[in-house]
C-alpha cells in the first residue's frame, strides 16, 4: 500500500533552549513497518511522544488521513488509532493480564464492569498473537517478551491502527525477537502500521521496507 497516513512535516521542538528536534520530515504509509533509527540523544523518543500528544511542538504539523491534527494527550492519540509500546513496560504487576489490557477502559455496564466479557476478549486477543499464557496470569510473573505482548494486545483492544514500538527487541532473546518480529509481521499484513523504533540493523532488515535515521 503506498497510502500515506501520518505525515509529520518541519516539527520543532526545545527544551530550556537545547534544539531536540529540528524540522523533522516523517510519514507513515498504510500496512508497513517503517523502521526509525539513530544514536542515543537523537530525538528519536522526542519525536514519538510529540506524536503521542506528551510533547507539544513549537513548530511543525501532523497530518492524519491528510488531515491536521494536535493532541493534547495520550487520550487523544489513542481514540485517533495510534498507540504506543515502550521499552519499558508500564504495567500493573499485581493486576491480571485482562486488568492490564483493559486498564483506562474498562468494559462497563450500567456502570457494572463486566470481567467475563473482558477475559473472553482479552483470551481472544492473546490467542490472535499466540501467546502462551492467559488473560488470567499476573502480570508480575511474566517474562519481559511476554508483558510487551501484552502490551500489543492493548493497543488492539483500542483499535490502534498506527503502532508505535520503542526499542522493543533491547531485552529480547534472539528466539523472543524472532517472535516479535512474526507479531509485527502479522498486525503488517491485516493493515497496521508500524513505526519500530530500533538500534539493531538485525531488526531493520527483518522488518523495515523503509528507514528514517535521525542524526
């Protein structure tokens, strides 16, 4: 698909007087991975979280479906479709899998939450990534690769079309990575896109049909 989706044109961005972001150019086309890399301090994380509404730019605009865009917050960036997956998971150990995927979105009825309806989809969620464990798990006893699988199937459960994944692999195995890299490869081909935020040429060439290198 060549159809561009998100467009980040001139974005500017300071902090106490220090340049962190300097007329960055970016898109994102439907049903790819488009891989973003760069040296520690680059602005790489800067520049997800002005797209996910934590930062505000001083100068620049977003495009969506071609249309301009500013969010506020996170909140915002999620009911738009877009989602992020950090390098550190920030996860609720002593919750369930299913608390922690539906957490700020609790399915409710007449304002009774409904935890079989949540399971069952949560259960559905983690079996469409084939994970290996249930929505019932704790969250604290599970593996790094397993948390961030949670974390995929939240930003599912959201209807997150754009999914944005912060150094994913960084505390991956290598079987745990090739794992990742199948997860992406499938949400790729239902229609995500995916910006795969990496230090490793390994997950550049497995994944990426394009590469945006920030300096």
């Amino acid at each position: 698909m060549d159809e561009t989706i998100l467009k980040m044109q001139g974005i500017q961005k300071y902090f106490s007087g220090v340049h962190a972001l300097r007329g960055v150019d970016f898109e994102l086309r439907a049903g790819e991975v488009h891989a973003l890399m760069g040296e520690n301090g680059a602005g790489k994380s800067t520049f997800i979280k002005v797209i996910m509404g934590v930062h505000q730019a001083e100068e620049g605009e977003m495009l969506l479906d071609g249309n301009p865009v500013r969010f506020k917050n996170t909140k915002d960036a999620q009911k738009a479709g877009i989602a992020a997956i950090y390098q550190h998971v920030t996860s609720y150990p002593h919750l369930t899998v299913a608390e922690n995927i539906f957490v700020g979105h609790m399915k409710k009825k007449m304002g009774i939450i409904q935890w079989k309806e949540m399971y069952d989809e949560a259960n559905k969620l983690l079996q469409e990534l084939n994970a290996d464990f249930d929505s019932k798990s704790l969250m604290g006893n599970l593996s790094v690769a397993q948390q961030q699988m949670v974390e995929i199937a939240k930003a599912l459960s959201l209807n997150a079309r754009i999914i944005i994944m912060d150094e994913p692999t960084a505390a991956l195995t290598k079987r745990e990575s090739e794992e990742l890299y199948r997860i992406a490869r499938k949400l790729r081909d239902e229609g995500k896109s995916i910006i795969f935020i990496s230090h490793r040429f390994e997950d550049m060439y497995a994944l990426a049909s394009r590469v945006t290198v920030f300096r």
